[in-house]
C-alpha cells in the first residue's frame, strides 16, 4: 500500500518559494488545476479529484491531523477523463453525501523522492505541500527527515505549519 510522509503550511513569500523549489527540483514545475470533492466517509477522508484534461482519482487516506510531518496511508484508484467523475460521483454522493469541494492550481515540483506542491486554493489563499513518497522498505522517520530538511531549504517555518486539510479550512469559513 502506498505511503507517504507530508506537511503542509501557509505561504508567505510566493516568488521566493517559487524560486527556491525551481531551484531544488532543476524545472519549473508542471501546473495542474484540482477538483477534489469530499465525501463523507466513517473514517479517514474519501475524495474524488479530477485534474482537468489529464485524469480523474478516487482517493482514500488516513492521516492524523497534527502540526509538521505526518504519516499518511492511502489508497488510490485512477481512471481518464470522464470515467469516474460521472456516476461514480453521483453513486458517492447518493450513499455518502458530500461534505464540499476544493478548487486550486497546483504547481508540482519532484524533488528527490518528495513532490513538493505550491498551491493557490480558491477562496482559502496560498499553500504549499510536501509528500515524501516512502518506498516500502522505508521507514517513516527518514521521510520525517527529508520533509524537515526540505522545509528548512524551502523557508517554511514550524509557525506556518497546517495541522487538517484544506477541507477543514473551507468548512470552518461556512
């Protein structure tokens, strides 16, 4: 089962985090534009993303909701454009319900073996992520130690650490 190790915080200074993360990764990062909607879900969280004109994820995860680096399991199902957004949305919604929905432009940046994401999420502001993918002999705490040096070299701060998703944000603002 796929596994990773994130954070996510506030961003101050956008240019400068660009820069540094262009810098890090060698490229300028590809852009994506996200539609996750949420589904209520017993446990952990249920969304279905769709990346327009690229490709469509029903994804599952657990993660507890704390400051710095967390450990996240999650599963995930991928299909084209179209394939999942229809029915299966509505088959979601009808036996779920749907808790919202979450609009950004996502700038990806690899780094190592860590996708790093600048976010600007609609109506919410600007964000970035790490997700240090874990290969499956590796321990948790080595992707705690890549995502706590690369938010030293990024210049994010314990400070401007997020403990819950951007979600929880948007339903807080409600």
């Amino acid at each position: 089962m796929p596994r990773n190790v994130e954070i996510k915080a506030v961003v101050h200074d956008l240019r400068k985090l660009r820069k540094v993360a262009a810098e890090l990764s060698g490229s300028a990062g590809e852009i994506l534009h996200q539609e996750d909607t949420f589904f209520n879900s017993p446990k952990g969280r249920l969304k279905l993303r769709i990346i327009k004109d690229e490709k469509e994820e029903l994804i599952y995860y657990e993660r507890p909701d704390q400051d710095g680096p967390k450990f996240s399991d999650y599963v995930k199902v991928s299909g084209k454009p179209g394939e999942l957004s229809g029915d299966m949305k509505l088959l979601l919604t009808r036996c779920l319900g749907e808790k919202g929905c979450v609009k950004k432009t996502r700038t990806l940046h690899m780094v190592g073996q860590t996708r790093v994401h600048i976010d600007s999420v609609e109506g919410l502001g600007d964000f970035m992520e790490l997700e240090v993918m874990l290969r499956d002999d590796q321990p948790v705490e080595d992707g705690e130690n890549i995502a706590k040096d690369l938010m030293e070299k990024l210049g994010v701060k314990n400070e401007d650490l997020l403990k819950g998703a951007y979600m929880d944000m948007i339903l807080k603002q409600a």
